[in-house]
C-alpha cells in the first residue's frame, strides 16, 4: 500500500514536472518554396528565429517548383500546434490541401502569417477571412486604418485604394493594444528596421484586432494614415497572427521583428505567451537588430543602429503611362497620351515607357473588326504617320521613348515594342511572343534583342511575355541590365504582381511593369518598389477600356506614374 502511495505520487510530479506551463515543445510548421521574395534565405532566419526561444521544433515544408504543379505536397497540418507562413502564390492549393488546412485552423490550430503571405490566394475565401487584411485591390473589401486622434478608420469595398507601399524605409511601430498577450509589456513606440511599409490592404477584416500600426508617411509615398503592421483573427477555434513586416533579411534582423514573430507563434499555438521582452528590444529613438545565420545564439549579438540608410546613388527617371485606351481610334490615342509624355519630359524623366498597343486601343482583342480593318490600322515602323509624330516627340524632348504598337511590316503584323532615342532615331524592336488569342492577326517573335542607352541595356517584353522564364531569361543573357513589360492584359497583386516579383527576383534586377491601370515598379529582390492603381482587376477588360463618351468621366483614370532607378555611384 505505501508502495503504491509512493508511485502513484511519484507519477503525479513527474506529470506536473513534464508540463510547465508551455515550457513543452511546440511543434511548428514553416512553409515555404513558393515566394516572390527570397524565401531561401528568409527561412532559415524564421527558423532560426522560432528555435532559439527553446519553445519550438520546426520542421520545413517545401512546395515544388511554380514551374511544375504541386503533386504530392501535402503537409500534414495537424501533427503541429503552429504553421508559419513563408508563402506567396498565384496557383491556388488544390481542394483536397485547402480543406485540410480549413479544418485544421477551425479545429484549433494556429498560423502565422509572414509579410508576402498576405499577397497571396486572393480567390481563396477561407484564406481570405483567416487573415483578415491582404495585399488587395479596393473591390476585394473592407479598408482599416487609424487617424490621427487614434479612431478606428473602416473605408466600405470599392471605395478608396488598394495594397501598395513607398521605398522601404526605417518607421516607428506605435502599439495600440497593450492587453493582448503578444504586445502586453511592449513599449508603446520602437523604430523598426529599413522594411516595406505596406499600406491600403484590403479584406474582409472580421473580428480582427489589431495590435500595432505605423504611420504611413507622404513624403514616402504613403497614405498620411497609421496603417495595420501586426493583428490577431480569431478562425474557428483556432488564432492566427499576421506581421506585414518582415521582407528581406534586413527587416528580419530586427529585434522587434524577432519578438512579434516569438510572441505571435507562440499565441497562435496555445492561446498565451510565456516569454518574456529581451534587454535589446528597440526603443522610441533607435533600432536594434540580431545576426542570423553565423554560429552561436543570435541572442548574444545585439546590435544598435541609428542609420542604415543606403549612400545615395546615381539614377535615372522611368516614367509610365497609365492611360485607358479608346478602342480603333489611332489620332485620338495619339492626342491622349501626347501631353502626357511631355508632362514626364518636364518632370525630369529621361525615359518614358507606354503600354501595349495604345495606338489602336488593342483593336487585335475586337474579332468584331474585320481582319482587313484591323490590318489597315497598323503603323509601319519607323516610317509610319505616328511613328514619325512620335519620334519627332522624343527629339524635341532630349527622351527615350519605349513605344508600345500594332506594327505592319509589309505582308507580317506584330505586337511591337519599340524604343527610339532622344535623336528621334529608331533604337530597335522586340516582338511579342505568347500571342494566345493574336495568332490569327499577328506573327510571334522569336528573338530576344535588348537595346544599348547610357543608362543601361535595356531588356522589353510584352504582356503574356512575362509569365515565360525563358523569356526573361533570353533577355538576361543578351544583357539586358533592367527590363520594361508594357501591358495590357491581367494586373494586381493577385493576378499579376506575385508571379511577376519572383521572376524578377530570379534575374536579380529591375523590372518595370506599365498598364493602363497599374504601373509596377520591382527591385531586383523581387519587393514592390512601387506601385499604383488606377482600376480593379476585377473589371478585366472594362479597366483597361473606355469610349470616346466617357473620356474626362471617373472611369477615364490616367496618370504619369515615375520611378528614380538607381545606375551606379
């Protein structure tokens, strides 16, 4: 009997000893593989980030190739208390994977969602609604923002901006719920590291609490709001925790990055946070950041640092023109668009990039035209009425003009970019070559030419173009030092922009996307440089497209969108 006393009371603290509070191991899930930013260094920092907590095991999900379909990916959410989100898509999981995670999180399962994983699966309602705010466009939902007297701003679907950010920049985090167990006992304010500051998200945004915003400032290309950085939303019976910091290595280090991620994994997978603030969290006046990756705990090497600005480097102005087009009506397109390149000579651009076909509206996408009217409107290059106009333009103006065009060669057509120099002299032409409905008007290319100016050689592709890697990959090897795609086709951060920032990431340089409802701006990492909408991708065809009647209405949106790209010390 004593014996037994004894054993069943040994058991008991043995029980209490194994489970203190969440000291257990959680087991946490990254998921990574697809990405428009460079997800084959960022999660190893995640990793390292979660484990030196001593709270989580984590293991690593790698999804094949965007070349290839997913296969037999099938992570098994259920054997982890967190999944952790280093993900960014434009293919939808298949059903049988978009359930399971469904009924994973609904079970009582936790997510963190990191930074590009809220651009992604815009079609994906569930998704939607577990991450409350994503990089959208203003048809696909709610805003939320705070003003300046901290009330809680909710601009309606449809109303206002869409997802975008500035030039990534260091900015102040200012806390606005100290209950939640992630933010309890943070600092009100700390300065985060040099990052994209993401602003305009939009989304269903129910039950969302937000813990943290950032002032998102004009002269940086923001909105002048406090904009969402990190929230909570409840799903089912489980949390998920959103952080749209955390681009690049860089922003990673930071120290109040690091502690968000922490806490916020930490709550996503038991409901409480157990940790406590390290001695090198960021203040109101400075920023702090760790080194990943190197031997040893990245806890034991605090650094501080009051500028990690970058010296300023020599550039050169890109400007886009982001008109509508008016179908078949050549001399009207030419008199639109006209003042326009010389409102961007005047602003200082030395390069100015139009979209696909503007002349005749992409009069190729009408089959109601005559194949004989059609062809009749195709302009000879560079000999061609307008040609002429617009190269006698580019002359007067001292510019380069990338000129997108129906070009007739005789007994060929093509979908033509064409790029003259300030002398008004033809450089070259690239001819598009995914031609998908075209091919009944238009011949492909084949060739990847690039064209030599002071600024750099410059690489062109026309919209299909930009979902071929070979294309882009043609183009490097011919040396193309940044790239132009002028457009006309799908756009926004679902459709477009997620696909396009990894390929760009790839070739590890600029890429600059011009349409008549978005011009896009990539950095060689394959972050947003900038962006600007001018429509929804929702409205496919109808936000590229207006008649002669609603010229100067509010669908007749247009703009001279710039961009200073950096071309050596």
């Amino acid at each position: 009997m004593i014996y037994q006393s004894f054993a069943a009371l040994l058991f008991c603290c043995l029980t209490v000893i194994a489970t203190p509070g969440h000291a257990r191991e959680l087991a946490a899930l990254i998921l990574d593989g697809r990405n428009d930013h460079d997800w084959k260094t960022t999660t190893p920092i995640l990793k390292e980030i979660l484990e030196e907590t001593g709270l989580f095991k984590v293991d690593v999900s790698t999804a094949s190739d965007r070349r290839e379909p997913y296969g037999d990916w099938n992570p098994q959410f259920s054997n982890y208390h967190v999944v952790v989100s280093n993900f960014s898509d434009s293919e939808i999981w298949p059903e049988s994977l978009r359930d399971s995670f469904v009924d994973y999180l609904r079970g009582g399962g936790g997510f963190v969602a990191i930074h590009a994983a809220t651009n992604t699966f815009g079609d994906w309602e569930d998704y939607c609604e577990m991450i409350g705010l994503g990089w959208r466009g203003p048809g696909d939902g709610d805003r939320l923002y705070f003003d300046d007297t901290a009330d809680l701003v909710r601009v309606p679907h449809g109303q206002g901006r869409g997802a975008g950010h500035g030039p990534a920049h260091e900015f102040t985090i200012d806390v606005r719920d100290n209950e939640h167990p992630v933010t309890r006992g943070m600092p009100h304010k700390w300065v985060h590291a040099v990052d994209d500051l993401y602003h305009g998200q939009r989304g269903p945004a129910k039950a969302m609490t937000i813990l943290a915003t950032a002032y998102s400032a004009e002269d940086k290309k923001g909105t002048g709001v406090h904009e969402p950085m990190i929230w909570t939303v409840p799903y089912g019976k489980g949390r998920v925790f959103t952080t749209v910091m955390g681009d690049n290595p860089t922003s990673m280090s930071c120290v109040g990055f690091v502690t968000t991620v922490q806490r916020g994994a930490e709550w996503a997978a038991t409901g409480k946070v157990t940790q406590t603030f390290p001695n090198d969290f960021p203040t109101a006046g400075q920023v702090s950041t760790r080194t990943f990756g190197t031997t040893g705990n990245s806890a034991n090497t605090p650094q501080r640092s009051k500028d990690t600005s970058r010296q300023p480097l020599k550039t050169v102005r890109i400007a886009g023109i982001v008109l509508k087009w008016v179908r078949g009506n050549p001399a009207l397109n030419f008199a639109r668009i006209e003042p326009m390149i010389r409102e961007a000579a005047a602003n200082g651009a030395e390069i100015v990039v139009t979209t696909e076909c503007f002349l005749d509206g992409y009069a190729v996408r009408d089959k109601s035209i005559s194949v004989e009217d059609y062809l009749a409107m195709g302009e000879a290059i560079p000999d061609g009425e307008y040609f002429r106009k617009f190269a006698d333009l580019a002359r007067e103006l001292g510019i380069y003009l990338a000129l997108g065009l129906h070009e007739d060669s005789g007994n060929t057509h093509y979908n033509t970019a064409a790029l003259i120099d300030p002398n008004g002299e033809l450089v070259g032409k690239y001819h598009k070559h995914r031609l998908g409905h075209e091919i009944d008007r238009h011949t492909a290319g084949t060739e990847f030419p690039v064209f030599e100016t002071p600024h750099g050689t410059v690489g062109m592709m026309i919209c299909a173009d930009r979902g071929r890697r070979h294309i882009w990959q043609g183009l490097s090897d011919s040396g193309a030092d940044f790239f132009f795609c002028l457009s006309g086709g799908s756009f926004g951060p679902v459709k477009n922009d997620s696909g396009m920032r990894m390929l760009t990431a790839e070739q590890d340089k600029y890429m600059f996307f011009v349409h008549p409802s978005e011009f896009l701006a990539i950095a060689p990492n394959g972050s947003v440089a900038d962006v600007q909408m001018l429509g929804e991708a929702t409205q496919g065809g109808n936000a590229m497209l207006i008649s002669e009647a609603e010229i100067g209405s509010a669908r007749d949106q247009n703009k001279v969108c710039y961009f200073d790209l950096p071309v050596g010390e």
